[in-house]
C-alpha cells in the first residue's frame, strides 16, 4: 500500500519562485541600465524648445476653437471627395487581393521551387519597404495628380500585406490534404484549388476584409500628396484655414473607419 | 499484380529505411502490413504511389514500372492507385460530394476541377458508391462535420472513385475507436472482394490483421521478416517482429500492470 502524501511530510515548506524572464542576471540588469543611461541621453540631447511650445499653445486652442461648430455646408465637396476615396479603396483592394493569390503562392516555400520563392519574397519586400505614402509621392510623379496614382499606391500596399501573411498561411496548411489530391493524380494547379485554397480561404477572406479598411484610412492619406480622394480636401481646407470643414471632413472619416472596422470584424467571425 | 524488388529507401546519408524489399501481391488478396513504428510499412507504401521517391529499385503494377516515371506519366499512373490515410486527409472546407469527387481529378480538365462540373458519370459513380458505405445523405454537409468513421468512409470512397488497380492503406483505423476501426476493416475486406481489388494495408493492431485479411506480411528495420497466412502468425512470428523493442509505455509500467491485474482481481 501506498501511503498517502499529506501537507506536513518532510517535503512541505519548500519555496517555489517563478524564474526570471531573463535567465543570466548581468544580461537582465545590464539591459535595465542600458534603457535608464540611453532615456537620459535622448531627454539631455534633443532640442525641445521649451519657448516655442508655449507659444504653440494657444495657436492650438485657437484652431481648434475655430473647428467648432464643424461646417457640413459644402457637402457636394465632402461627398465627391470621400466617393472618390471608396472608389481608389476598393479598386486597389480588388486588384491587390486579386494579385497578391499568385504572389503568395511563389513566396510559400512549400509549395513553391527555391527560384521562384526568391523571387515572390523579392516582390513582397520590395512592395513592403516603403510607406504608402512615399509610393504616392513617386506614383504621383510618375502619372500625375489623382486617383490613378492612389489606386496604384494602394495596390502595391495591398499586395505587401495581404501576400505576405497569405504566404506565411501556406507554410502552414496540413500537408495531408495536399498529399491526398497528389495520390490521386491531380496536377499543381488542380492541387492548388483542392489541397491548398480551401484551407487558407477563411484567413484570406478575413484579410481582405482588413486591408479594405485599411485602404480606406490609407486612401485619406495619400490623398494629400495628391493621390486623389477626400485627403486632398483635407489638405486645402487647412490650407485655407477653413478649420471647421476640415473637422467635419475628421469627424467623417472617424465614422467611415468605425462603420467598416464594425463590418469587417462581423464578417472575419463569420468566415470559419 | 504488384511487385516489388529489391527497394532501397534512404533519407539522406542515414541508414536505409527500406534493405531491398521484395513482395508480390497479387489478384484481390487483402495482406495486412505489420511491424512496430519505424520499420519501414508507411514508407514502402508512400513508394508505391510515389509520394515517397525509391532510392533504387523496381516497383511493376500489372507489369507497368512506377520507379521513374516523371510529369504526366506519373499522374496517370497515380490515377490507379488508390490511398486511404490514417488522418483521413479529407479537403475539411469542401462538401462530402467534393471530396469523393476529387477522387477523379486526374481524369477531369482544369476547368472541370475549377468549376466542379464533372462528368454525369462520375456523378452516378459517386452516388453509387456513396450508398455503397452508407454515406449518400451526406453529399453536401461539409467534410469537417462528420464523424471519424464517417469520414473514413468517404476517404475510402474517394480513392474507389479513382478505379483503382490497388488500394493502399496507411494505418486506416489508427485514428478510430475500436468498434468503428473493425466496420472500416470488414467494410475494406468486402469492398476488395466486391471489386476484385488488392489492398494493402499498415496496420498496428494485429489481432485485426488476423481476423479480416488474408495474408500478414511483418517487417522489421526495412526488411521483410514474415510473410504467411493468419494462421500461421503465431507468437514466434510476433516476437520476431515486436520482440526486443521497447516502446515508451513500457518503461516503467510494471505499477500500471499491477494496477490492471488488482482491478481485474
């Protein structure tokens, strides 16, 4: 017979400690250290200009003052504007989402032969290091003023994400299935639409819900380098100091946002 | 007809997995493959059909070679030969009526597969076969909702669909209770001899082996050790194949032996 264990065996009264998250301890107070010296440095190098500041102040309370009420009297505006701005998002999520299938196909490595891997990891970090913005300023260069360059900015945005995490999706998919459509003497592409597609359908469902609303905020955005839509509105309208219609014009793209944020978190917890 | 001769498989610069293996199996015999986890058994049959690339030697399905062969030639010749895995493998997203429709991608276009637009006869197949194994009212509930068993079924008859020459089976019952492993069994064993279809199966439970297939081949390290009828399987047989090899559960599970004879007692 086994004796049964009770709370006062010798063995009682032992100390437990959850061990550190950084084993080796010079390792966990030299970082300490590290962040304390280099938040002095920054505070006692960057030039704050303690004067200015002060003087900012009341220019802020003033064009926020002027914010108020916010003017929707030039609704023809708002509404062209933020039109365009829908259309420049959802064409560049169409076209990005549309485009960026292929492209994670080539840049998931186990599905792809090490060539062409390299060359769809090429494309999505090319269309990854820089900002939308930045694209818009050379797009802008290159075709000009208006939704054309924003549609091509997006896209390219778009293309970044979505293939990226679309790729990474692939990596992971449960290998069976694809071995399953092999054994039966399916070709790559018929492999691809049976073996692989269903599995990563839900995910990519939920990320071009995601990238539409992103391209929504980004499209506000690279409208005031000139990339069309309701950014460019935004932008003339502090540019005439006509801060009340900017405010409305705020006021609407928070709405916007929290409108399509609301849709696509519905629609990302339907897809299963 | 299937023959095998002299196959050698080795991952890399390792120990072969297979020592040239030799096994005919021929007509509609059901021959069990048994042998303890790493002997080889799902590797031969990955072989067969190719998921799995021979290192050397020849494998002839009605006197048609399968080593070598490359792009086209390789998908028609996986055509004929069906596979039943242990996890199923079902496309979990699809309908049970796609996934048994499936079976027939390597017959169809692209844009047959792409659309879904397949055949009338393969539709009739299909149906067919469905009723066969008592899973027609299922054709459009998503793969993912039936039970093991019942997946089991539609994998089964998703490889009939392909007009098998043969049917390979890794571990079919692995992931099923027992009373739905024995169904899946006697449902292979009968549909073999409907169909005048040879089937190999892996399998790990022996006496299952015994009671619904006509021949036990045993492997032991990449070679074959044992090659009779059920009767003929006898504890020699089973030593020589299991014996010697201690697996996890048995390191110290004398208490849990105890345990087991005193509730029994």
């Amino acid at each position: 017979m086994t004796p049964v264990r009770t709370a006062t065996d010798a063995s009682s009264g032992r100390v437990w400690k959850k061990p550190p998250f950084i084993a080796n301890p010079w390792v966990r107070y030299g970082l300490v250290a590290i962040t304390l010296v280099y938040l002095y440095w920054a505070f006692s190098t960057l030039p704050f200009n303690w004067e200015r500041i002060a003087e900012g102040m009341p220019r802020a309370l003033r064009i926020f003052g002027g914010a108020f009420p916010p003017s929707f009297e030039r609704a023809g505006l708002l509404w062209t504007g933020f039109k365009e701005s829908f259309q420049i998002a959802f064409l560049s999520t169409l076209l990005g989402v549309f485009l960026s299938v292929p492209i994670a196909v080539m840049a998931a490595r186990n599905v792809a032969p090490l060539p062409v891997y390299l060359l769809g990891r090429t494309i999505i970090i090319v269309s990854r290091s820089f900002h939308p913005v930045i694209v818009a300023i050379l797009f802008v260069a290159a075709v000009g003023f208006g939704p054309l360059a924003g549609i091509l900015t997006l896209t390219l945005y778009s293309i970044g994400f979505v293939a990226k995490l679309l790729a990474e999706e692939i990596e992971e998919i449960d290998w069976g299935q694809v071995e399953a459509m092999r054994s039966v003497g399916a070709g790559y592409l018929k492999m691809l639409i049976y073996g692989v597609f269903p599995q990563i359908m839900p995910r990519q469902i939920g990320l071009s819900m995601y990238q539409l609303d992103s391209n929504l905020r980004a499209s506000a955005v690279v409208g005031i380098v000139g990339a069309g839509g309701i950014g460019g509105t935004l932008m003339n309208a502090f540019g005439r100091y006509d801060y009340d219609f900017a405010f409305a014009i705020l006021l609407m793209i928070i709405g916007i946002i929290l409108v399509s944020e609301g849709i696509s978190g519905w629609v990302r917890k339907k897809v299963w | 007809m299937l023959e095998i001769t002299n196959l050698v498989k080795r991952y890399g610069r390792n120990d072969p997995v297979l020592k040239g293996l030799n096994l005919s199996v021929d007509g509609s015999s059901v021959v069990s493959i048994v042998g303890a986890s790493g002997a080889g058994k799902s590797t031969m049959l990955r072989c067969i059909n190719r998921l799995v690339e021979p290192t050397s030697g020849s494998i002839k399905l009605n006197g048609h070679e399968l080593v070598n062969l490359r792009g086209s030639e390789l998908r028609h010749s996986r055509r004929r030969i069906g596979m039943v895995f242990q996890g199923f493998n079902l496309i979990d997203r699809l309908t049970v009526m796609e996934n048994v429709l499936s079976g027939r991608l390597g017959y169809v276009s692209f844009f047959q597969a792409l659309t879904r637009r397949f055949p009338q006869t393969d539709i009739d197949r299909a149906f067919n076969l469905m009723e066969r194994v008592g899973i027609a009212h299922y054709a459009n509930k998503r793969a993912d909702q039936l039970s093991g068993g019942e997946r089991q079924r539609v994998a089964v008859v998703r490889a009939l669909m392909q007009e098998p020459e043969i049917l390979l089976a890794d571990e079919p019952t692995a992931s099923l209770d027992p009373k739905t492993s024995q169904q899946i069994m006697s449902l292979l064993q009968t549909l073999a001899s409907e169909m005048s279809l040879p089937v190999l199966i892996n399998i790990h439970n022996v006496t299952q082996a015994r009671m619904y297939t006509d021949r036990i081949v045993g492997m032991r390290h990449g070679q074959m050790i044992f090659d009779g009828a059920p009767k003929d399987f006898n504890q020699d047989a089973l030593d020589a194949i299991y014996g010697g090899i201690e697996s996890p559960e048995e390191d110290g599970g004398e208490p849990q032996h105890q345990t087991a004879q005193e509730a029994l007692a």
